[in-house]
C-alpha cells in the first residue's frame, strides 16, 4: 500500500526514482511523484524539485524531465487513504519553504490536531492528506540536522509510517523511519537506496537491511546509521536477496499474472524442495523451530490471514482435520483481532501472508502474542515483517509475485500448509505406508499442474464466451469450498464481475433465487463421495435453466453431458485437487478480464500489500 523509493549516490536520480518507483506500482498506483534537488550537484542543491502526477508511474515519467539533474531524491507511488487522488494529494509533500519533503506509507491518526497547531504557527498546508503535516513537522523542528528534526516530529505522531524526508541544505542526505510500514534499506557501492520493498533496489545491490518499527536511518552515499527514535545506535544486520531481476520482469508474458499462473509448477516445486522426507515420511520443516515434543502437544490450529491467505488457510484447516486429525480453524484477521480473542493452550497459530506485510494479519499476530500465543508465518516474502516477528515459520518461495491477484503465492501456501499437515499426521495417526502415499502424490503435484495449465486456450474460449455476463456462482464442497471462494475473488478482482463463492450444499438454501439463464454457475466437481450430491446440485441448476460451466476429472462423461461446458482436470487423489483446479480458475478469471479490457495486473481500487487497516 503507497511505494517509497529514495537514492542517493553518483547517478541521475530521477531516473533511478521513476524506475524504482515502476517497480512498486503494484503497491499503489492513484498518483505519483518525486523530489530531488533543483541544481545539478548535491553541492548546489539548495531548493526542491517536486513533481507529482495523478495516474500511473507512466504519468509521472512523462512529466518528469529526461536531463533532470540532481543526485539524491525521494519517490512515491500512492494509494489514496486520505483525500482524494489529486495532484495535490500525491507526494512527496513539502514544507511551507520548500526545502523539505517527504513521502509516507502509513496513516497518521492524529494529523487534524497536529494541523490545526502547525496552522496555527503558520505551516501553509497544500494538501488533503494526513502525510503533510509531517513535511511541516519537521520544518517546526528543524535547525540544521533533519535526522535530529525528524525524530522530534515522529514524537508528534500517532498511526504507522514508513517515512523517507530530503532536506534541500542537507545534499545527498536521506533520512527514513518506520513504524508499521516496512522499510529496507540497500546498500551499494558508493551509493544508498531506501525502499518500501527489495523489487525496486534489486537493480542496484542485492546487500539490504531491514529497519524495524521504531527505527531511523540516515544515509549519504557512503555511509548509514541506523538508530532508534532516542538516538541509541542500533547495529545493522545486512542480509543478501536471493531473488534474481529476471524474476521481477514479465519474460515474455504480456502481464505478470499470466507469468505467475504459468509459473506454478516451478513455484510449488520450489515450496516442496528439500522439504519432503521420504525416509521417515514425513516433511523437513526446519523453520518451525519447535521439538517434536512441541509439535505433538498442538492440539489445534488456528491460521489468521486475509483475502487469498485466508482461502489458502480454510484448506489447510480442512486438511488438518482431516488427515492430522487435529481440529482447524482459518480466521479472518481483520476479525479477530478486535474480538478479544481466547488464545487456548496447545493451540498452533499461524499467520499466512504472502507479502508478510498485511496489516489485519500482522495486528491479530501480534494480538496473540501478547496474549502468550505462539504464531507461526507462512510467508512469501523473505524478511518481511510477519516472518521476522513470527514464532517460526515456512517461507513458501514463491519468488516475487508483482500482480495485484495472487495466484502463484496461493498454491505455495497449500504446498505449505500440505507439508505442515503431513508432519503433523505423522506424529499422531498416519502410517509410514499412508504418509508414503502423501508424499507421492505431493510429488506428483508440479507435474499434474503443469497438465492442467495445458488447458489454457480451451479456457479462454469458454471465456470469450462468458465474460459479458454480469454475475456468477462458483460451487464446491468439502477442500474445493475454499476454491470457490478464490476462484469468485479472482474473477471479481481483476474482471470486476460479481462473483459468489457458495458451499455447492447451500444454494438451495438461498442463493438458488438467483439462477437464471443470465447466472453460470462455476462448479468444482469432486471426484470422491461427494461427486454425486455436487452433481444433484448441478441437476438443480439444470433445471432452472442456469448455465453451467464445470471442472471435473478428465473422463467424467456424466458431468460432462450435465455442464454446458466441462474442463476436464488431471486425475489426483481428490486431497490433492485444489491443486489442479486452481490455475484453470485463475485462467477463466484471467481471460474474463482480457476479454474485457481490464488492467489485469493492476485492477481498480487495490494495491498488493495492504498495509493500513
Ligand atoms: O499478502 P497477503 O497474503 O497477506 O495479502 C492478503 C490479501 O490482501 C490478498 O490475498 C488479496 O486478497 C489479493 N489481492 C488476492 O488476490
């Protein structure tokens, strides 16, 4: 949510701000701007440029001069909280002198009160925001070092922030501070970046250090130091990002979503590597950090998480309970964080965050905590504020996934949460042979998405064909539930068609009202016990005349003479079939959409990593 990039060192930072700032778009994408110093050496650099365009990144390079000059600077990519998407409201904000800027990644909660003292001393305010007033906060503080006058200001302050502020008398300085909106630091050879995330300094180092809540850094091209808001120096830790540059770009694909559906195989592959232990059956979690004997006191899972963590969470607790035969529950953390929740003994939590940097789910993490509970991560992102603050955890190394729509990051987290029921189940009930079988068919998984994503062009020609209806229903029962309900969220995040996701068993008790000729139903036809009961509910939709478009195992020729239209899977055990369902749901979302015209990597209204509440 919002996207910082700062630079200082010897090249052209405009330049280097806009590519970065490209390469956050995908946290927010309503406006955009930069700041650097007005004359061509740091030495000179005694006023701001500031340029700020409504629109996307490419709306900013435009406007932004080609032979820019200036060597540090600060950049922004939002997405509007408060006050409308302006000109006006985007950043970096300045002081009333024009010397200071700053951009922010947060929400300052108290900035009425603090705007109406600054007003009052005189602080000309420009905007709608509540970012401004921390440009103005640190002009009221300042008297010749911005590291002493921000910190002063942050006293003021009530909310989250991630903050990068450049004083036009302090060339080539960058001070940032953090507090709930992750900040990472890249240190290169005689050059500094400061970035919301690693995808915009990847270009320029992989060496980075990630600032906790409540730490400042100031740095020049050659030096940084890291303290916190009393001023006691903090020693940093450099980590080296593994993530390549070819990773983050499109390689051939006309989006990033199209690239990470067909990614899956990999990506699931990569989740599994090392991971899977055939020797004793079981799965190498070596992250968990806990004995034996700790795993096999849990009692109960508990997965907090939003959006697509949480569908990913609802199978991994039906797999619990299932296979582990331990009780689940997946929660949604926006929920139970103001629910002054029990936190039971023998419970394992988990936060799955594919960013590791969603709010609700950081917030409910942390609620547990206090609370004396243990929290595991299921995360993507390495060194994320989830996977640092969690108990343990397993990163699903999904890679970068640049799209709004998370897709790949999904099937990671079930291989995950898979990886974590089989370890589980082999402490209590499951055989050596049953967990042999597991394992194999997990194995077997890459491969048997690989054939599923073979269906892409008759996908897209069932899409053509449905994406100018206006509502739909995706049905399923037992683990292809949760599927539904991530196949109706990608199809109305990216498409912008209403789409329900309903447990197949509970139309007739309501939804059904809604079936006509102009509402397809989108079924996930299980291949066990629960088959026939799915297919009764496909007679009822029959018969109402609703069209039906139904993915079943290659082969089940009742289905298909039932559906108007079938797209017929990969045989797998039924445990192991949200795996093969997913990317062809994601791929009739993803033509709807192409169909359509829509931004398919950056739909309306959203941003990746959703960072304020
Ligand atoms: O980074 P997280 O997994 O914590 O994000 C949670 C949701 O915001 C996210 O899954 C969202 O629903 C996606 N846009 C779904 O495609």
């Amino acid at each position: 949510m919002c996207g910082i990039v700062g630079y200082t060192g010897p090249r052209q930072a405009s330049r280097i701000l806009v590519e970065g700032l490209k390469r956050l778009e995908y946290r927010g994408y309503d406006s955009a701007g930069i700041a650097v110093p007005k004359d061509a050496t740091q030495d000179e650099g005694k006023t701001l440029v500031v340029i700020k365009k409504k629109g996307k990144i490419a709306e900013l390079r435009k406007a932004v001069p080609k032979d820019l000059p200036g060597n540090f600077g600060i950049g922004h990519t939002r997405w509007a909280t408060h006050g409308g998407v302006t000109d006006a409201n985007a950043h970096p904000h300045v002081d009333s002198s024009g010397k200071i800027a700053i951009v922010h990644n947060g929400i300052i909660e108290n900035y009425i009160p603090l705007k109406e003292m600054l007003e009052k001393e005189g602080a000309i305010f420009r905007s709608e925001t509540d970012s401004e007033v921390i440009a103005h906060l640190v002009a009221y503080h300042y008297d010749g070092d911005l590291e002493t006058a921000l910190k002063a200001a942050l006293r003021h302050l009530k909310g989250t922030y991630g903050i990068a502020a450049v004083h036009a008398d302090e060339p080539g300085r960058i001070v940032g501070a953090r507090n709930g909106s992750p900040l990472v630091l890249g240190v290169g050879d005689g050059e500094m970046l400061l970035a919301s995330d690693v995808t915009a300094l990847l270009t320029y180092t992989t060496s980075v250090v990630y600032l906790n809540d409540g730490e400042v850094v100031s740095m020049t091209p050659t030096e940084f130091r890291i303290s916190d808001r009393d001023d006691r120096a903090v020693d940093p830790e450099i980590d080296l990002v593994t993530w390549k540059l070819d990773a983050i770009e499109k390689g051939g694909f006309s989006t990033y979503m199209e690239k990470e559906i067909f990614e899956q195989p990999e990506s699931i592959e990569r989740a599994l590597t090392g991971r899977m232990d055939f020797e004793y059956c079981s799965a190498k979690l070596g992250g968990l950090d806990m004995s034996k004997k700790e795993l096999h006191a849990i009692e109960r899972i508990r997965v907090i998480a939003a959006g697509t963590s949480w569908h990913a969470g609802l199978v991994g607790c039906q797999l619990m309970e299932s296979v582990a035969r331990l009780p689940g529950q997946a929660e949604l953390a926006s929920e139970l964080r103001y629910r002054n929740p029990v936190v039971e003994p023998n419970s394992l939590y988990i936060a799955a965050s594919q960013s590791g940097e969603t709010a609700d789910t950081l917030y409910a993490m942390r609620e547990i905590q206090r609370r004396g509970g243990s929290v595991l991560g299921i995360c993507n992102v390495v060194g994320s504020t989830i996977a640092r603050e969690s108990d343990g955890g397993i990163y699903v190394h999904s890679g970068p996934e640049i799209a709004v729509a998370s897709t790949k990051a999904f099937t990671s987290q079930l291989a995950a949460f898979y990886l974590l029921t089989l370890s589980l189940a082999r402490l209590h009930d499951m055989s050596h042979h049953e967990g042999e079988r597991f394992l194999t068919d997990l194995k077997a998984i890459p491969a048997a998405v690989r054939r599923s994503l073979l269906l892409r062009d008759s996908i897209q020609e069932i899409a053509k064909r449905y994406a100018r209806f206006g509502d739909f229903l995706f049905l399923g029962r037992g683990l292809l539930y949760p599927i539904a309900l991530e196949g109706a969220l990608k199809l109305k995040e990216i498409s912008y068609i209403h789409a329900e996701g309903y447990a197949s068993g509970e139309i007739k008790h309501g939804p059904i009202a809604l079936i006509s000729p102009d509402t397809p139903s989108v079924f996930l036809v299980p291949n066990d016990h629960l088959r026939e009961k799915t297919i009764s509910n496909m007679k009822e939709i029959k018969a109402r005349g609703g069209p039906i478009i139904a993915l079943a195992e290659e082969g089940d020729e009742l289905v298909a003479s039932i559906a108007d239209d079938y797209i017929p899977l990969p045989k797998v055990d039924t445990r192991f079939q949200p795996f093969v369902m997913m990317p062809p749901l994601q791929l009739f979302a993803y033509f709807c959409a192409l169909e359509l015209g829509r931004d398919i990597d950056q739909p309306r209204n959203l941003a990746k990593s959703v960072t304020v509440e």
